[in-house]
C-alpha cells in the first residue's frame, strides 16, 4: 500500500485540490529538483483531509546537510516566502524550507533519516488505512475538527478515543 504514495502520479485522479497539487508540484519539477533526497508528498492533501490553510508537505532524507541545503537555496530560494531554517526535531536535525508555488504553501522537510522512516510518512499511513476501514463520515469528522483548529494526529486521536499523546498513540495503532 505504501507503494502507492511512492509517486505523485495518483494525484492526478483524485479531488480538486490533489489535481491542483499535482499540476503545480509537475509545473515547478519539484519532485525532480529534489530526487536526490528521495522525495515523498506526505501530510493531508495526499489522504484527502486538507483544509484551505493545509500546505504540500514534501518529506526528504539527506546524507549531506550542506548538499540539501545548497539544494533548497538553488531551487527555491527565489520562491515567494522563501524561508529556511535548521532545528531538531524530536531529537533529530532537522530542515525545513517554506515558501509559495501559486496558491499552495510548501514545506519541505529534509532528516538524516530515510524518507519512509520519518514520522511524517508514518502517520499518513497510518491515517490513510484508518480512513479506509471507517469511510467518508469518519473523514468528513476529521476535516470538521481540522477546520476548528485541531491538528492531525490529535484529530484522529479524538475521534478514536485514543489516550496519552496522539502523535505516538497513532503510531501504536495497526489498522486493518
């Protein structure tokens, strides 16, 4: 099943704003400008539980800080709120660019960790099988709590009646 968000390709067939990530993220070649980091679109567009406000959140494992930093400033520095920064993240170096492709925000976030082990890609898959053994109405519930303000991962917690903090609850999890 991860195999399926291996590509962007599937965007193409899905909602409105998935077809309008995908022909943004092929129009700037932002999967190509960051092949060499094992890129993968993670977070709520790519499951279907964005809201306006939700940005393409672009996963990345560097070996070289200094290669995928260079990176960033070469392909994006010029982006509209171009903004990089560097910080740990759960224990991990961590950085994260931010900066604006037509009406979508981007964030690419780049570890020393493979792409498909970092968290981020992690809870998408957990969430996606989740969407897919409750439904529509279960994720219509999500983006009503997304809309209020809640996060994610404590949005899927909520309404599973997970206890104890979200992010590693939903990781604990095992759906079928």
């Amino acid at each position: 099943m991860s195999r399926f968000f291996d590509t962007i390709e599937y965007l193409q067939h899905g909602n409105e704003r998935q077809r309008a990530a995908y022909q943004v993220l092929v129009k700037y070649e932002v999967v190509e400008k960051l092949a060499a980091f094992d890129p993968l679109l993670a977070g709520t567009i790519p499951i279907g539980v964005d809201v306006a406000q939700s940005d393409l959140d672009i996963i990345c494992y560097w070996k070289s800080r200094t290669d995928f930093r260079q990176a960033l400033l070469l392909h994006f520095s010029d982006c509209a709120g171009f903004r990089l920064r560097e910080l740990p993240v759960r224990g991990q170096e961590s950085i994260v660019a931010n900066f604006r492709l037509d009406a979508f925000e981007v964030e690419v976030f780049g570890q020393n960790v493979p792409s498909r082990e970092q968290h981020a890609y992690k809870h998408m898959l957990v969430e996606y099988k989740l969407l897919q053994k409750y439904g529509e109405l279960f994720r219509k519930e999500v983006v009503r709590l997304k809309q209020q303000g809640v996060k994610t991962e404590p949005a899927f917690a909520q309404l599973l009646n997970l206890p104890g903090n979200p992010y590693d609850a939903l990781l604990q999890l095992k759906p079928d």
